[in-house]
C-alpha cells in the first residue's frame, strides 16, 4: 500500500520568498529519495506551506524521516514553529 507525508510548515512573516527557494533547491534531492514517487507543496494559510509527498509504501516513507529532518533544519531560522510531519497509508491512482 502506497503512504503519503504531510509536512506542515509555518513561515515567519516576510520568509515566504526564502523558503519556497530553498524547496527549489532541494527539489532534485527531495525527488531522488528512494521509493517517492511524487511531490509537491501546497500554501495553506497565511504563512503555512504543506509539503505532500507520495511514497511506494510506508516503509520508505518513514526511511526518507531522517533526510526530511536534515532538510527541515537548515531552513528552522525561516519557520515559526517546528515543523510537523505525519504519514498516512493511501491508495494512490
């Protein structure tokens, strides 16, 4: 069964801009992590960003946890609160 991540992002005012470049950055990195098979972020709120992630199942999804966690730490100075990422069992068509 496929899983999905969901990573909420709340962004200090006036950081929007930087974030979503940093994502940019990291898209190609984000995109090679073994067993994704796609992406893509979502604005949610004022200030908030929601990534979602699909993954060939739950177990890659909760491999890729270690390298979200070193992506999410460069950009701590930009976001309000921690970050908070879940991961759901789905069926993807």
């Amino acid at each position: 069964m496929a899983a999905i991540s969901r990573t909420v992002i709340k962004i200090k005012p006036g950081k929007e801009r930087d974030v979503e470049d940093y994502i940019d950055q990291k898209a190609n990195e984000i995109s090679s992590i073994v067993g994704i098979k796609n992406w893509g972020v979502l604005y949610t709120g004022e200030n908030e960003l929601t990534v979602v992630a699909v993954y060939e199942n739950r177990e890659d999804a909760e491999k890729a946890t270690a390298f979200v966690n070193e992506v999410m730490a460069d950009f701590i100075p930009m976001v309000a609160e921690q970050p908070v990422r879940q991961i759901f069992d789905a069926r993807w068509h």
